[in-house]
DNA sequence: CCGAATTTGTCCGTATGTATA
DNA sequence: TTATACATACGGACAAATTCG
C-alpha cells in the first residue's frame, strides 16, 4: 500500500492531499500524528512537520497541540488580491500613468473617518483628492485622509509630483490593513470625472492601514465604469 | 550594535524587519546571507533560513539561489479575501439561511461561460439559478454552469435540497479558482428580486474554478445592494 | 560554452519546549 | 498531574540553481 515514495516535504504533502481528496482520510477526520507519518513515508518527522504545516496555512489541515491534525471540516477557500501600487496597476493595464492632485487641505474630517483614524473630536488630518489616469483617460479617483499625528512628515510632503499612495509605502512600510469593496452610484461629481450617468454604479475600494496600532491613513478609491479587480484562489 | 537575542525564528524575523524598516537594509538592498546571519545572531542556519523564507513568502524579501536575499522594491501587499461558503457568509452576518433553486436544466452556455468551461461548441452543461436569502430576504443570486464532463455526478444531484455551492465543495474539494468582482446595473430580474430600482449598481463576484486543468464551474453571484466584501491585508 | 564557486533549499536525527486533553 | 502531539532549535550534510570567470 505504501509508495514510499515521498523522501520530500512536497512529496508528503501531496500524498497527503491525495489521501485527503479520495477521501481517505475525510473531512473532520484526525490524521496519524507527525512521528507515525514519518515511520510509514521514511523520512524524519522534521519533513513531516513542513508539510502539515504547509498544508494547514493552506486551510488544508487544522493543527492543535496534543489534540493533534484532522482534516478541515470546509476546505473553506481564500482568495489572494493583490495590491500593487496605482502606477503598477495602470501600467499593468497597458496603459500610461498619469497623476495629478484635485486638492489637498487640513480639516475636521467626518466622523465616520475621524473614527477610523482613531482622532480626538475636533482635530484636524490631511485630506488629498486626486486623479489617477490611463492614457489620458481617468482611471480611479482617490479621496484620502492622513493622520498627521501618526506621519507627521506627510505634512511636509509635496503630494504634486507623488502621490501619497507612492510616498506613504515608503514612508510607512509594513502597515497592516483591512479593505472594503462596495459599490457607489456615482456623484455629479464622478459622473463628470469619468463621463457616466448620476447614479450609475461605480467600483469602490477603501484601504485602512495602520502600524502598531497606530492609524495612519483611510482611502477611498472610486474605479472608472467597468472596472474589475481580480484575484487568484 | 548586536542584540544578541533572537534564538527564535520569530525573533530573527523582527529583527530583520526592523532592520528594514529603519532603512539600515534599503528596498533593492542585498542582505547579508544565511550563514553570516546566523553567526551574527548565534542561531542555527536553519532559523536563519526559516525567518527569511517566512518573509519572502509575506513579499517583504526576494530570494534566489547563488543571488542571495535582496529587501524587495515595492511592499507589494496582498489582501486575503475568505470565500466561505455562503451559508456561513450570511450566517457571519446574524442571519438565518435560507435557500432555495430557482432553475435547473441542461442546456448550451453562451460562448463566454463555453470558454471557460473549456467546453467543444454545442455542447451542453448544467445551468442553475438559485437564491440564497438571509432572514428571509434575498441576499445573493447564484447563476452557475456545472461542467457535466468533468462532474458528472452533478447531473444526478439534487440541487432543490443542497445548495451547489455546498455540493461541489465536498464533490471536487481542492478546487484551483479565479475571482473577479466588478458592478453590474440590476436589470428587471435582479431589481424584482431585491426590490431596488434597475440600473441600479449591484456588486457581482464571477469565480471560475477547475482541478488539474480540468474546468468544473463558473458562477456568478449578484449580491444585494450596500453589500460590502471585507478583506484583511 | 563550460566549469567553479556561491547561496539558498531541503533533509536528517536528535533534543527540548509547550499547550492541552 | 501527566502523557501526548505539535512547535521549534541545533548542527551537519548534500542537492539544486544560478552567477561568474
């Protein structure tokens, strides 16, 4: 019944996965632990270890001290979206990045934001509005709030020739995040942007990010009519 | 200038870490190789090599063998987005799950879902439309194509009781995907169905999936309006 | 074009720490 | 409390990939 092959980390995980996929070992169930495994593959426990735990960063296997491995009940999928620059986005897309500042002003920032920036009522932030085009043509529109309390040197920054998207993952690498993906009917305001009808439903991106539990900017990204974000399962 | 305490992999990667993020290590920069790191911080190679590969698989490092270790360019960030079944997103959500079939019949997919269901002209899959509500009211609209070539089991399940969503995962676990979300105005359909008004935009998910090169299905899911797809970075 | 040197990738066997049933 | 199973450490070794002379 043994192949015996798998003197490899990756050969043992895809046995394993194999076993997993015929049912086998099926879903709930606890799988022999790390030191019979290696007994029955040949190899050291060590290799054992890297695959299992590979395979349960995958969500594959769920591991527990002393409880031991069993196979995920739902081999609940996730998505990865990546997140590149707004330059690389575009250029991506074949076409020519172009940037320009719509605004750039210190005020009290709505609640909703001044929330998420975790300030104090009545202070004030750095809010930028801005226009990234391709080829020309405007691609996304990004309204930004920065805590100046947090990157003080944002105040100094000359968000004209850069965008804040560029001069932040410079000036703040690292940030953790969480983002939202909604739908907005466009404003007068967009509908004149990117020349669609009031109303009609646009691509909306908020970004919040923060380092060390310190708040340091919210986004929102409006996409041009048609856009799609795509992602690898 | 060593601080001399970082016997665990994990510390060895804070350290890293800072080291970048105070630019001592510069975006492009070579590092120093596993080897010498591992005398500098008195650690085996191997939590040398574990810390770093940790951090090239976060995108933070660029490896390659003879090349050595370069601190990446651009903090390209990824956000992970979950794909729970929807069952559980709409129980995530406080709501009672309901779900009910609205279509099912085999039939010839227009050339779009043919393409990516790798399927010969004129050959015939399974289409269903389903509604999947939270608290009774509709929550998302499922319009699926099942690849019958490649599950054939599909034709003989009974979709009226379990969802396809919920089948398939336990049918064809491991299953390879790609996600795309992007707005769609609501035509009359969807507006009767979740009450807004058509034209309105509509957050849509299209997720194609396969196994070993082989399509199994393409779905796509119309979410109620003001639905927000949340995401960790 | 072809070795040689370098660097990462991975394996082994053993040992110890640690959460937990 | 204790035994179990995972988490991780060490040092040594070889393999594989890639750069460089």
């Amino acid at each position: 019944m043994s192949l015996a092959q798998p003197a490899t980390w990756q050969g043992v995980r895809a046995e394993v996965q194999r076993r997993i996929r015929t049912h086998q070992w099926a879903p709930g169930d606890p799988i022999p632990n790390e030191a019979d495994l290696a007994v029955e593959f040949g190899c050291a426990r060590a290799t054992v270890n890297r695959a299992l735990r590979d395979l349960a960063q995958a969500g594959v296997l769920e591991r527990k001290r002393k409880a031991g491995t069993r196979v995920a009940v739902n081999p609940a999928g996730r998505a990865v979206l990546r997140i590149p620059l707004i330059r690389d986005e575009i250029a991506e897309a074949g076409l020519a990045y172009g940037y320009r500042l719509l605004g750039s002003r210190t005020a009290c920032p709505p609640d909703p934001v001044r929330d998420r920036l975790d300030l104090a009522p009545g202070t004030q932030a750095l809010h930028l509005t801005a226009l990234h085009s391709g080829d020309g043509a405007p691609f996304v529109a990004e309204d930004r709030w920065i805590n100046t309390a947090t990157v003080p040197d944002a105040s100094r920054a000359d968000f004209t020739v850069q965008s804040a998207n560029e001069w932040l993952v410079r000036a703040m690498p690292f940030a953790e995040g969480r983002i939202e993906i909604s739908v907005v009917a466009a404003g007068s305001e967009m509908a004149a942007i990117f020349g669609c009808d009031p109303g009609a439903g646009l691509l909306r991106v908020e970004r919040q990010t923060w380092r060390d539990g310190r708040q340091i900017t919210v986004v929102a990204l409006t996409y041009r009519p048609g856009h799609r974000l795509v992602s690898q399962l």
